[in-house]
C-alpha cells in the first residue's frame, strides 16, 4: 500500500500525517518550534529550525504509522503565511542577531503597521480583493517594512517567500508558488492572471518580483512541483521517488480538509479553523466583495470557487492570555474552566453576565481591519480571584464567540448565506467554544471525524499528484 504525508506547520508546532489510500489517518508525529520576540510587536522564526522540526516530526509519524520512507508515494506542506528571507545561495538571512538564524517574520508579527497604512492609503484596486484593506499581517507590508528600515538585508535578500512556498522549494529546489500564498498575502490576482505592477511601483517595490524571486504566474494547489531531492529526501527519511504538491495556508488547507469535501450545500458552509487564532473561509461560485473581509480568492481552496476569509487574529491567543494574567488551575486550564462556565450556566443563566470582553487582544482582523484595536474587560469587581476567574474566562469565550457572529452577519449581508459552520483546530475539542460558536451564530454546528483536518487537507493536495489517489478526497468526504 502507499501513502502520503499532509506536513503542517502552525504557530508554535510542526505536525506530520499519515494517510493511506483509503483517507485513514494513521500515523501523526508533532515537534515543537521556537519564537524570537526582539521587541515589541516583532515576531520571528528559524526556517531551519521549523525545517529540522519537519523532519522530526515525518520520522515520529512514520514510526506511529509503522511504515518506511519509501512507501511514502507523495506528500504536500500547509503553513502559516509567515514571510521567509533568504540570500542568493538560498541561505537564512536572520533580522535579529544570535546563534539561531531568526529569518521569518511571523504572521503575527505587528511591525509593519505604518507600511500598512501606506498601502491602504493608495486605494489601489488590488485592495479589491483583500476586503478593502491590506492587513498587516500579510507580506507586502512586511517586505516594505524590510526595504525601509533594513536596506542591507534587502540588498542580500535572493529569495523571499511564504513559508508553504519554501517548504516546496527547501524538498524540491522549485521556484514555483502557490496561487493560495499569492492571492491571499502577496496581492497577486488569480483572476487577471498577474501582478499590479503600478501598485507595487507606487509602494515603492518595484524591484520586488526580481529581489524575491517571483514567477509571472501562480501555481495551482496540489499541482506536481517536482520529486524529493536527494538531500530532502535523506533529511525527511524518505526516498527521491516520493513527489510534492503545490501547498497551501493552513487555514485553508482547513477549509480544504473540512468544507472542502462536501458534496453538496458547499455554498452554505463556513470553514471555522480556530486555535490561536481563527480564520473563516466561505467559498462562492462568483466573485463577491464584502468590506472588512479578505477576498475574493480565485482558487485559493478549490480550483473554480472563490475564497472569502474572515478572521479573529487572537481567539487561542486570547484565552491563553487570560490564564496567563489570572491565577489558572496548574492541570487541564482550559478544560476546567470551560466546564465551570458551562455547569454554572446550567443553574444560573446569568452567571457571568456582569462581566463582558472584547478580546481583540491582537488588533481586529475582520470586520473592522484595525491591527490598532485592543482587548478589554469590563465589570470586575473585588469579587475573589477563584470565582472570578471561570467568569472572566467565559466573557472571553462569548467575546471570539460573537466576534464569529459578526463576521458571518458580515458576510450574509453581502449574500454569502452561511448556514453551516465546519468546525476544525483546537476549539473543536473545547466542549464551552463548541457550544458557544453555535448558540452565538445559529448555525448547524459539524465537527470532523478526522482528527487532523489540516493535515487531511494538505494530504489532499499530495494527491493530486499521483493517479493512485484520485478518489482520496471523495474516500475523505465520505468519512
């Protein structure tokens, strides 16, 4: 029997599965990556750290899955739409100083935000396509930031990509990007088939398809970008033989891995990827605009549907801070908390309702596109700290909540008419959010059955590549 590997890599982990021919999940290794925070607002990551982290991790799921490298038929990566920088010999070219080469900035990272105002300031019609508004969180302003404040590096840079986009050429020496990082983060029109060459000479980056080493055109998703090299192969446990399909985000390879394999109704769906944190894709048959909300994307997800993707920058984040700044039980925090919520409201519907939070901790992603947004919590009271706590972690549950809510009221207001939330990520194991999210929205609720639907969806893409796997994604959605 062969396989493939869906590799993903998110904020704080590397994670590998294993699927066989038949869509079963059977095999999953995860190996923990590093942050670097050199000052405020400043993010960052090793690509050979994440890389090494990799390749940990396809080894652990190999051995979970009792299977050899060379079994493996063809694997594709998903990751988060941090920005990777190299020099011409496709070596790190860190930012910050130390012995690890610091050269992502991460999606998260905030530095950028007067290069974001510039670009917005424009009103270039590539905003069409982001909801009116680039965000600071994806790459244009980032490279601006980098141009600017960091002209050395600039000069040295041979090579700058998405990190999906380097994973494909760090495995197979490609050059090629996805339509998924480019259309989404890098302002790249699938529809036109090309680049806004007046937008980005207006910013100041008209140098930029030569220094980052852009093609012309964008990549299809899980289209075959080239065999293992020799090296890669040696490094992941694997065998030349084993093909690469063109990636993709991992939000989107959540939407992929869930709504993505409906049969019918897909219309009707929204893909709820939620962990630190969450992104909301709808995808529609014709192109429609809606403010505050990223898209449309051609292609971003599936070929022939256009990408709708709205998003809480910090919702995981959030609740995580909260633990952080509060006196949280040592064991299972979120769990214990959660429960007391939910148990009190069972006997008090009011609990809690003194309270109220606005957890845009992180800046507001949609619908609002103001990275200048803060958190914060009203009604406390000297109440004590223990019994306070499990209210104070509600009103932050019911905040991301109804942040969800006004996002999809959002999107039905420009005839997207969601009915459906497919909900994936760590949130689905949250029995307070799973409950919430569909209180909060009205919406049927469905959680996978696969435990990994980001990794099932980067598996999708793997096979794409091989004839051998043409009914995985009907196997997958039957499941």
């Amino acid at each position: 029997m062969a396989y493939l590997l869906g590799i993903d890599v998110g904020s704080g982990s590397a994670r590998c599965g294993v699927f066989d021919e038949a869509a079963s999940l059977v095999g999953v290794g995860v190996q923990a990556i590093a942050q670097h925070r050199p000052a405020p607002d400043h993010v960052e990551q090793s690509s050979e750290d994440i890389w090494s982290a990799i390749c940990i991790a396809v080894k652990a799921a190999l051995r979970y899955a009792g299977i050899e490298g060379a079994q493996v038929a063809a694997l594709s990566y998903s990751a988060t739409c941090s920005l990777v920088l190299l020099d011409d010999a496709h070596q790190p070219l860190p930012l910050s100083e130390g012995e690890t080469p610091w050269n992502i900035i991460m999606w998260m990272d905030h530095r950028a935000q007067e290069e974001t105002r510039l670009c917005n300031a424009t009103g270039s019609p590539v905003l069409r396509n982001l909801g009116g508004a680039i965000s600071v969180e994806m790459e244009i302003p980032k490279l601006m930031w980098v141009k600017r404040h960091r002209p050395d590096l600039w000069k040295r840079i041979g090579y700058a990509g998405d990190l999906a986009d380097f994973l494909c050429l760090r495995s197979t020496g490609t050059l090629e990007r996805s339509v998924c990082t480019l259309g989404c983060k890098w302002t790249y029109d699938p529809d036109s088939g090309g680049w806004d060459h007046a937008f980005l000479k207006q910013i100041g980056l008209d140098d930029l398809l030569d220094r980052a080493a852009l093609p012309a055109r964008a990549t299809t998703i899980g289209s075959f970008v080239g065999t293992l090299t020799e090296t890669a192969a040696k490094d992941l446990g694997l065998t030349p033989a084993c093909k690469v399909g063109m990636g993709l985000i991992d939000a989107h390879a959540g939407a992929l891995g869930t709504s993505g394999l409906a049969d019918t109704g897909l219309e009707n769906r929204l893909a709820l990827i939620a962990g630190t944190s969450n992104c909301h894709i709808a995808l529609t048959r014709k192109r429609i605009e809606v403010p505050g909300v990223w898209g449309p994307y051609a292609g971003a997800v599936l070929d022939g549907w256009y990408a709708l993707e709205g998003g809480q920058s910090a919702s995981g984040a959030a609740l995580d801070q909260i633990l952080r700044l509060f006196r949280a039980p040592e064991t299972d925090p979120h769990g214990v908390l959660g429960r007391a919520f939910l148990e009190a409201l069972a006997t008090d519907p009011d609990y809690g309702s003194d309270i109220s939070e606005l957890p845009d901790f992180l800046g507001n992603r949609s619908p609002f596109a103001d990275p200048k947004m803060r958190g914060a919590i009203l009604g406390l009271t000297l109440e004590d700290p223990e019994t306070l706590l499990p209210k104070i972690y509600g009103a932050t549950a019911l905040g991301i909540a109804f942040g969800t809510r006004q996002i999809i009221e959002t999107m039905r207001s420009a005839d997207v008419p969601i009915r459906t939330i497919d909900l994936s990520g760590g949130h689905a194991k949250s029995e307070l959010l799973v409950q919430l999210y569909a209180d909060a929205t009205g919406c049927e609720l469905t959680l996978p059955t696969c435990a990994e639907p980001v990794l099932l969806g980067a598996a999708c893409a793997a096979a794409a590549t091989d004839p051998a796997f043409g009914g995985f994604r009907k196997r997958a959605g039957a499941m």
